[in-house]
C-alpha cells in the first residue's frame, strides 16, 4: 500500500482454507444460450458485482483460472469464502479480488515496498498490524473488508475506485486492468456465472477526435440476417449510429477501447452516438449511460426493443451495453479475446431499453 513494487519471497498458504467454511450458495445467475454467455463473465468495460456474496463451490479448485494458479486460487478462494462469511456483496469481494490482483498477484508475499506485506501489501507502519498478522491470510482478508465497508460511498464506487480509495496507491489506475480477471475467478470459483456490475475499467475518455473515428457519414446500406430496418422520424440518425458500429466490425476489444482501432462495450456505444451529435456519457462506461438514460426518461420495454436502442446487463449497475438491431440482434464489443461483431442477444439484459434519440 502506497506505491507497491515487486516481491520476491512467496509465503506457503496458511491453513485458512481449511479455517475458512466453505459453503455452497446458489444465488440468481445470469443464464444464456451457447457461448456468448462467456461475455457476460469478462465483458468488463466497466465491470464490477452485484447481489448477494459469492460462495466457493464446494469440492475441487480448479487447477488454473486466468494467468493463476495454485496458492493464487487458494488465496482467491479465500477471499470469496471469507467475504460470504461476513456477508459481504459480490461488489465487496470483486474489489477485494482486484486489490489483491494487483498488490501481490494474489501471493502472500513476505515483503514488498517498504514495509509493504501480503495479499494486500498492508504497512504495518501504517496501521495495519505486525508483520505476523499482515501476512496471514485471514486477519488480512478480514481486515480488508472491514475497513472497506468503513469508507464513505465505498458501494457506489466502481471496484478499481474503492480499492484505490482503501490502498492509496501510487497507481491508481492499476487496479482497474483487473476486473474481467476477478469476474473471471469469481465465475470458476462459485460454479455459477457471476452477473456483473458497474463497468469498472472506464478506459480513456472519449475525445472529440475519437469521436470522429471512422467518419459521421456513415450509413447503414445493408441489413445483417435478422436485423429490422430502423423506421420512424429519427430513422436516418439511427442508421448513421448503427452504420458506424458496422464500420468497426471485426475489431479488437480491448478494455478502455474508444477507437479508432479497438473498442470495449462503452467505448462502442459512446462514439456511435457522437456520431449524430448525442452524448450518452460524459465519461466512458456502460454503467454511466444505464444511469444516464433513466435519468433522461426514454427508457422503454426491453420487449419493445428498436434498432439503435442501447441494451443493457447487470441492473442499476450495468456492466455491458450492446446496440439493437432490432428483435434479438445486436451489435456490440463483446469481451476481451473477441471483436466488435453482430451476434444474438444473450442472457438476461436490463428489462429496460435506452433509446437516445427520444431526446431529438
């Protein structure tokens, strides 16, 4: 904590996994057809977690989840077990998770910067205790929530936000590289598809530059199998957004993409709208543009769904957003690994659809 640097010595896993109670807990779960399920795991432009605390499924480890491995699971374990324990939110152990991502890789490390130790690299000249209790895995784990919790709006925060406001990194920014990591874990560690919340990985704001990637001419000249053409007065605006979103197809995601190259989710949806002039987000995140179009009032049933409408996963803290393409088509940024592509809605969105250009 403050300004982490590498570690070298790596402590053996205390016994606390068999301390901790692991406990088997089913909560709602977000269910989809085929693989585009994945995406809502690692999907992430902004990506923290909702609902009730997650559980470690019962029985084996995995033997690999992500860049981890070993005593990184065990220790990830423990702090999804730990978190139930206490009855924390999925948003708690999802920030939890990140800090200890990027303080240790998820090692109890003996040292570290300055008198930085453990998962969490505590300073015990900072007040968080002895040497001996920082690099035990359960005083550690349990002190972290407890403070977290104890921080002003910790829960409204994005989890990059709230761990950097308990750590007080010099890198701030860091922790946000590893929400899809941590949705990841939570997913392989629970059994079950962890629906996330809020876009935590905000990236780059959106510049007037950016926003002009690809051209504000475009136009959308072909309809894609199952798409419906956009009627109404603002049809031409919505064929210029979804005719810019079929520029970028075949694009990279990268999280924190805004263009004119690599997209995320957000990134996506944010500069389509520019396109005609609107600004969904002043920032960069699907769950910014969730809570800026119910603010705007043109919200409609996610059964009435148009072309151009911004379709929405993971509640009042959305963490992925796609464009409709009328029925059950979209086009959208799905996850890290993938490209901007048309495909199937999946899962289960937002009951609710923002449509932009109501406001025109």
């Amino acid at each position: 904590m403050g300004g982490k640097g590498s570690m070298i010595a790596i402590a053996a896993l205390a016994p606390v996994i068999g301390i901790v109670v692991i406990v088997v807990v089913l909560f709602t779960i977000i269910t989809g057809a085929g693989d585009d399920d994945a995406a809502a795991a690692t999907c992430g432009a902004a990506g923290t977690v909702s609902g009730t605390a997650v559980s470690v499924q019962d029985g084996e480890l995995p033997a690999k989840v992500g860049p981890y491995s070993g005593d990184q699971i065990k220790n990830a374990a423990a702090i999804l077990s730990i978190g139930q324990e206490r009855g924390v939110t999925q948003h708690a152990q999802q920030t939890a998770l990140m800090a200890a991502m990027t303080e240790s890789s998820l090692n109890n490390l003996d040292g570290g910067d300055r008198d930085s130790a453990g998962l969490f690299q505590m300073r015990s000249s900072q007040g968080w205790g002895t040497h001996a209790q920082v690099t035990d895995i359960s005083y550690a784990i349990n002190l972290f929530y407890e403070r977290l919790v104890k921080i002003p709006g910790w829960d409204t925060m994005t989890p990059g936000e709230a761990a950097q406001a308990l750590e007080g990194s010099a890198f701030p920014d860091a922790y946000d590289t590893k929400s899809a990591y941590a949705v990841e874990m939570m997913n392989a560690l629970s059994g079950v598809t962890v629906s996330t919340v809020s876009q935590t990985n905000e990236g780059a704001t959106c510049t007037a530059d950016t926003a002009s990637a690809g051209g504000s001419g475009a136009t959308n000249d072909s309809l894609a199998a199952g798409e419906q053409p956009a009627t109404g007065p603002h049809a031409a605006q919505i064929n210029q957004v979804i005719g810019f979103a079929k520029q970028q197809l075949g694009k990279d995601y990268v999280l924190g993409g805004a263009g004119p190259n690599v997209w995320d989710c957000s990134g996506l949806t944010k500069v389509a709208y520019a396109q005609i002039g609107i600004n969904i987000d002043a920032g960069h995140s699907a769950t910014t543009q969730w809570r800026n179009g119910v603010a705007s009032g043109n919200m409609h049933p996610l059964s009435e769904a148009q072309p151009g409408d911004l379709i929405f996963w993971g509640g009042n803290d959305a963490w992925h957003v796609g464009i409709s393409l009328g029925g059950d088509m979209m086009i959208a940024a799905p996850k890290p690994g993938d490209v901007v592509k048309i495909q199937k809605v999946w899962g289960t969105p937002n009951s609710q659809v923002w449509r932009p250009t109501d406001a025109l």
